[in-house]
C-alpha cells in the first residue's frame, strides 16, 4: 500500500476513535412542541436510555394531591387527546427545590430523568436543574 493510503486510513481511524465518541451524560433532549406526545412517551418506554440524560421542555405547571397521603405532586403538563375531546395529560412528574409556580402558568424546564420506587410502583420523574416561568405560551393541547 502506498503511504499516501497508510496516511488516509490513519486519519479515518483517529476520527472515528476520537470525533465519533459522546459523552451521555451530557446529552441534551429537547422535546419539542410538534412531537411532544410522541417524545414523552418515547421516554416512558425506553427510560433506561433517557436516565441521566438532560431533558428539556415546555408545558403547563399542574398540581396534584394524593387524596390518601396528602402529598402534593407536580407536574409539567400539556393537554392530549383523551376519549371525550381533550380529558387527556401528557408530560412529566417534576421534582425541584425552590419558589412553585402558580397553577397553570406555562414553565420551561430542564433537568434528568429518573426512575423512583414509591411503594412497589416504579415512576419516572425529572428532576430538574432549572424552571422558567415564561409569558409566551407555546401550544397547550398536542395531538402527536
């Protein structure tokens, strides 16, 4: 073989050793508006390859308490479709530290996914790095 092909395969291999590696954790998703549907439940049936990595999206702050435990839940939410117009949720339970938004005001987050066990019931959380409450709201009832 020529030196001019050692050369060239010497190249194709270094970058493909080193340009072609990614660090995981560091992964950014951002689920967007158009597939958000499709995206969430994307990660609610493959969260071992979402776990630990950084997700983003918007939606709708909402609250819930557990009529039995008194606990209250909080969520990121956009409406979805349901069996009669729009009584269906989608988004995710969030977990964070700091001042709650109001009910209903739409919030940009970021954080990671994470599964939890709560009383043999295994849920899938963000637990996030930041929330923004945003004055522009995106579309609140998604159909894919």
């Amino acid at each position: 073989m020529k030196k001019s092909g050692w050369l060239l395969m010497l190249v194709i291999l270094a970058s493909l050793l080193t340009g072609c590696a990614t660090d995981k954790a560091t992964e950014v998703v951002e689920i967007s508006e158009r597939m958000f549907i499709t995206q969430c439940n994307d990660v609610y049936i493959n969260t071992d390859e979402y776990t630990n990595k950084t997700i983003v999206l918007e939606g709708m702050y909402y609250e819930y308490t557990d009529p039995k435990t008194n606990q209250v839940h909080t969520y990121v939410i956009r409406n979805g479709p349901g069996c009669c117009a729009n009584d269906g949720i989608v988004g995710f339970e969030i977990l964070f530290e700091g001042d709650k938004p109001v009910p209903n005001d739409w919030i940009r987050v970021t954080g990671k996914v994470e599964k939890l066990d709560n009383n043999e019931l295994e849920t899938i959380v963000l637990r996030l790095d930041q929330i923004e409450i945003k004055a522009e709201r995106g579309q609140e009832t998604v159909l894919n």
